[in-house]
C-alpha cells in the first residue's frame, strides 16, 4: 500500500474526481491512514472543486473516505459541504446516507447541509434502504439534531420495512432516538419485536447499544430484556470493556436486577478492567452498586485499575467511584485516599452533582478527611445557586453525619432548601430535616418552609421519614401543630411497618414537645410489644420515659419491656439500665443487680486522695462506665455508700427557690415559638479534712443546666 501511496501521490496532478474519491475510498476501505497522500488528495480535491464538476457520488465517498479514517480536514469539509448544497437534488439514497454519516462521524455539524439533506431525505422516503434509514437516523441523533419531520418520516418508513432491517440497522435506529429522546412507543414496540427475531445474530456492539437505548428512553419491555439478556450471555466473551459497562449501566439505571447477567459481566469484565477508560471503570461500578449487588472479585479489581489511572479520572468519575463503593459499603484505604487527592485536585472542574456525592460517600463510609471537607465546601458556596434539592438535602446529610459544624456553609444551605422547598421530595425533606437539627443550627425561615412542605407531603413519606421528620423538629423544639398531626395522622396507619428506632422516635418526639397524643401512643404500645426482641437499650428506655412523661400507664407495654430487658439485661448499656431502674418496672430488682454491680465498679475506681481528684482520675472513672448520669435511684445508691444522706423537704424547697430564680434571672437566647427543655443541677456541699490532713475546709453550693434529655439520632 505504501508503493501504491507513493505512486498515487506522483500523479495526483492528474486525477479527477472520481479518481481522488477511489483512492481515497480504497484506502479507508481497509481502515488505512496514509496521511501524506489524504493530505495530497484534499489539496488535490480542493483545485478540482472549483475548476471541474464534482459528481455526488464522488462528494459522498470523498467525505466517507476522510470520515472513515477518522481525519477531519476542515477546508476539505467546507468545500465538500458547499458544493453539495449546489447539486444536493441530485444526489441519491446512498449519497445522501453516506454524507450525513461522514459530517456526523467527524463531529462536524454543518446546519445547512444536514437541512438540505434532511428535506431530500424526506422527499425520497421510500427509494432508502433500511440501511440508508438507520445510518440518517443514526447521524443525526450523533450530532443531537432533532429533525422532527425527518424522524417522522424515518419512523413511519422504517415501521413498514422493519422485517428487512439487519441487526445492526434495528439497534442504529433504536440509539438514534433514544439519544435524542424520542418515545414513539408504536414505534418502540414494532422495532423491540423486530429485534427480538433477530437477536441471535445481534453482535457484541449492537447488542450494547440496543439495551443502552431501551434504557434510555424508559422502554421496558420484561420478554425483550430477558432476550437480550440471554444474548448477552451467550456472546459475553466477545464483548469489550465499553460494551461491557453500557450493558451493565443499562440494566442498573432502570434498576433491574439480573443475577446471571449480573455474574457474567463481572467474570468478563475482572480479566478486561486493565483495558478499561475511566469512564468505564466508573460506570460498572456504579452499575453494581445502584443496584445492590456486591461482588468483591469485580470492586477489587475496579480499585486496582482505579488506582493506576486516576490521574486521568475527571470530577465525574471520581464522585461516581466514591459513590459506589461507598454504597455498597466497601472501604478500601488505599482507593479511598486517592479518590480524596484526586477530588481536590479536580474540585474546580466538579459539578454541584460531583460535590454532594463525594461529601455522601465520605459520610457514609463515616470517614472524616478534613482537607477534602474544606475543599468540598468552598467549592459548595461558590456554587450554591446551581445546587438542585437533592444536592442540598444530600451536602447538608453528609456534614451531620461527619459531625461537621460548617456554618457558613450550612446558612448557605439553608437558604438554598427555603428557596427550592416546593420541589424538596419526601426524603429530602426528611433528610434535611435530621441534617439541621443533628447539627443544632437552628435556621427558623427553613423550619417554616420544610415543616410546610412536610405536612403536603405526608402521604408520600416513608415510614423512616415521617420518624426521623417528628425526631428532628423534636430535636429543634419546633412545636407546629399542624405538623404533628400530619405526622400522627400518616404515621398511625402504618404503625407495623416502623422499626423499632422509628417507633421509639415517634414517642420521643411527641413526649419531648409535650404534645400528649393518646391515639399515636397507643398504636407505638402496639407496634412496640410486636418486636419487643428487636429493641435496643435506647429504645426501651426513651420508650419508658416517653410514655412516663405524658403520664400514660401502659400495662401491657410496660410488661413487654419488662420481660425483654430482663432477658437482654446483661447486654443492655448502663445509661440504659439506670433509666429503666427509675421507671419500677416489675423486672427492677434484676436491673437494679445490674446497676448496682456497675456502681461498685466505679467507686473501686473513684479517686481516694485529694492529688487524684485534681488529676483525670475522676474523669477516667466516670469515662469507664459511659453514662450521663445513674438515674434517682443509682444516685440514692451512690451518695449513700458515701455517706451523703437524703436532704430533707426545707433544704428541697430551698434548692426549687435556687433553681427557680437562677431561671428567671438568665433566660437563654431562644428562637421565638420554640420549646426547650432546660435542667438543672443544684448541690451544696461542705467538704473536711479527716483527723491531721493538711486540708482547708471548703463549702459552697454548684449550680449547673444541662442541654436536651439525651434522645436517640434518627438515620
């Protein structure tokens, strides 16, 4: 081919048209870049264009050469373009075909041209070949041109010649218009059933890009799914790494979970993952995680390959591969390091989208890395205004979950939920809801407006978020009526289907905003004694006192928890067991064992010497058992192994005054139409030295006021 190069070049000066269009078309014809001589014929062509005529047949395969090559000789293209505008009647069915699809392969979207063969196109409909259509439709869906009356007539011409179609032609036409959106669902289901006959003979490619485009356009058809599932398994081991994830991508964005399909790419892919493109990696893992399935082989080797090229990821990529291995709660050190460095090395380059699911992925996998949170949330404020209500529910999810206080960022948030509220969805507005109240940033506009929001969407919230909604204006101490009667009222019907966090939680919220609701708390009794095994120490014990404090004597409940904590007792947390010790519930003689085990453990450690005290000795004894505090009666236990009698009524009333006036006196910066709790501590002490310690006697009085009874986070 070189000496025929070489020879053609020598006598170029001589050819015409149609011997520059052959040579050019039988060096593409065996996929042969020369380019010396491409270059020698397009200057050779663009003499010839303006001194002779230039036939179609001749413009076609001059373009189909260059475009097949992959070579876009820009002034060739223009003059090819404009002297087929000036003989375009004239071209044929194949002329027409073949130069849409060389402009569009080459990416060059020339408006007057395609116009004008759009029109011819349309005028000659049925003289074009099935191939003829599906190539039309097919270049100018690649160049995202919507030519309605065109894909009208392609739609309407294809339909009654489908049976004539190759499986190439089916499955061109059917990515035609799904990349340009189009859902002719007549259409849809005559070429489905036209590529279901044909589907054994369905290449690698073709079979890719079938399921990428019923994907696309949301056609879900079980029985051709299922079809080109089976194909696809079949002929996997002919597929690449690109055929491989769109296949995987396809049947994951429509959420359809196919456990044999779902095998054969990973055994595939794990061998081809050193071959894979960035975006590749990414979408297969992506793929896998969307919809739920774990398979450790493939994420491996998604890490590893992930790892060698993630210089070349881009912001997309790496959020997509934080995102899934996250969601499917793998924490691989080494991918998760490189995924922070590569995200702030690209945080310019990152998309709203791109910010929120790598601060999601960060949060879920519970890893804080504080130089990437910085970055995240710079790049955040900046572009607040483009953030959608799931970026923002989803930001301002992943700082509380972190535990992360950024406040100017989360006034930015916000202001940004208040002023997209009206498209918040259900578990947005719940997980916005639990973000700001987890944080204690208390942005009143933004109660109003998600507490709105909330009460028009009550019928849509799932169980969880109706639960953690209640829990987190509990948390606030925002009191809105109506909202808790929404919440009761959509709660109730459901009350079996709430776990037992969501059911502790319910009966927290309404007990800590004092609203005594008989009807909810009855239904959460119900629910309770159901999966009373399931509870953990927290809920039997927020269950306890939220139904002690609004003064309901629930028998029935109060003995299920009874009898389930006594067999849970030696696993229930000290806090816990202190709590249920002050209720007197029937099984408070074994509780009361356990607690009192406990604080014999703690006096043993309890400093016995004044230098002790002064040191962490006290602090380490109280970090050892891990509670707030033992309750009334463990506080009883405890003064009286030390000796410190109860007080009696005059000093009690004494101390009710103290508190009382210390109250009046320092009321706490609060937001107006919230209810907070407020506790207080009041001691007074004198203190002595035994026989000649070297001691001064002290006294005095201590006055201290705790925050919120502890309450149980939502998720």
């Amino acid at each position: 081919m070189s000496a025929i190069a070489s020879g053609a070049m020598c006598k170029i000066v001589e050819y015409n048209a149609q011997n520059l269009a052959s040579t050019a078309w039988s060096f593409a014809k065996v996929e042969l870049l020369h380019m010396p001589l491409m270059e020698v014929i397009a200057a050779s062509a663009l003499r010839t264009l303006e001194e002779q005529e230039f036939p179609p047949q001749e413009l076609a395969n001059l373009a189909w050469a260059f475009a097949a090559v992959g070579f876009p000789h820009m002034p060739l293209l223009t003059a090819l373009a404009a002297k087929s505008l000036c003989t375009i009647l004239d071209f044929g069915p194949q002329e027409l075909a073949n130069s849409a699809w060389s402009f569009s392969t080459l990416e060059v979207k020339h408006n007057p041209l395609l116009d004008a063969i759009a029109s011819s196109a349309i005028s000659c409909i049925d003289e074009l070949a099935p191939q003829n259509l599906s190539n039309i439709a097919w270049s100018f869906a690649n160049v995202v041109i919507l030519h309605r009356p065109l894909r009208e007539a392609i739609s309407s011409q294809a339909h009654k010649r489908l049976g004539l179609f190759q499986p190439q032609d089916i499955a061109n036409t059917l990515w035609s218009f799904a990349t340009v959106s189009v859902h002719d669902q007549p259409f849809l289901q005559a070429i489905s059933a036209a590529s279901m006959l044909r589907i054994a003979e369905g290449a690698p490619q073709n079979i890719a890009n079938t399921v990428w485009s019923v994907a696309t356009i949301t056609y879900l058809d079980g029985p051709f799914l299922a079809a080109i599932s089976a194909q696809a398994i079949r002929t996997m081991d002919q597929f690449d790494t690109q055929n491989l994830s769109n296949t995987a991508w396809s049947f994951a964005t429509r959420l359809i979970v196919d456990h044999p399909l779902c095998d054969a790419i990973a055994s595939a892919s794990i061998p081809r993952m050193r071959f894979a493109e960035p975006q590749g990696i990414a979408n297969t893992a992506w793929a896998f995680a969307k919809v739920s399935v774990l398979n450790e082989p493939l994420m491996a080797s998604i890490a590893s390959s992930s790892l060698r090229l993630m210089p070349q990821f881009g912001a997309q990529n790496i959020s997509i591969t934080a995102w899934s291995f996250a969601t499917v709660k793998l924490m691989h050190g080494p991918l998760r390091a490189a995924i922070a460095s590569a995200a702030i090395a690209t945080i310019h380059e990152a998309s709203p989208q791109n910010l929120s699911n790598t601060a999601w992925a960060f949060a879920t996998l519970v890893v804080f890395d504080e130089p990437l949170m910085k970055v995240i949330s710079a790049a955040s404020m900046s572009k607040i205004s483009e953030f959608d209500c799931q970026n923002v529910s989803n930001t301002a999810w992943a700082l509380a979950a972190l535990g992360w206080r950024d406040e100017p960022l989360l006034a930015a948030l916000a202001a940004a939920a208040g002023a997209r509220i009206e498209d918040f969805v259900p578990q947005e507005i719940s997980n916005t809801s639990w973000a700001f109240s987890k944080l204690g940033f208390c942005d009143l506009p933004l109660l109003d407006a998600l507490a709105s929001r909330a009460i028009a969407s009550c019928d849509s919230l799932q169980e969880q978020d109706i639960s953690n909604t209640a829990w987190a204006f509990a948390k606030q101490g925002f009191k809105y009526m109506p909202l808790i009667h929404a919440l009761s009222s959509a709660a109730q019907p459901r009350i079996m289907n709430l776990r037992p966090q969501d059911l502790t939680n319910m009966a927290w919220s309404v007990a800590t905003l004092e609203v005594f609701d008989a009807p909810l708390l009855t239904a959460i009794s119900a629910g309770a004694r159901t999966r009373m095994s399931q509870y953990s120490s927290q809920d039997f014990a927020n269950t306890v006192w939220a139904f002690a404090h609004c003064g309901i004597d629930d028998v029935p409940l109060m003995e299920a928890l009874s009898s389930e904590a006594v067999r849970q007792v030696d696993r229930l947390e000290l806090q816990s067991v202190a709590v249920l010790v002050d209720a007197e519930l029937s099984c408070s003689s074994a509780l009361l064992a356990r607690l009192q085990q406990a604080l014999a453990r703690f006096l043993d450690l309890v400093p016995g010497d004044v230098d002790a005290w002064q040191g962490a000795g006290y602090s380490d004894a109280l970090s050892s058992v891990q509670v707030d505090n033992f309750g009334h009666g463990g506080n009883s236990i405890f003064f009286n192994c030390w000796g410190v009698g109860s007080p009696g009524g005059t000093w009690q009333s004494h101390a009710e005054d103290v508190v009382m006036q210390h109250a009046a006196s320092s009321e706490r910066a609060s937001k107006d139409g919230l209810v907070h709790k407020r506790v207080f501590s009041y001691a007074e002490y004198a203190v002595e030295a035994r026989d000649s310690e070297p001691f001064s006697p002290s006294s005095g009085s201590l006055l201290r006021e705790n925050g919120f009874r502890r309450s149980q986070d939502g998720d």
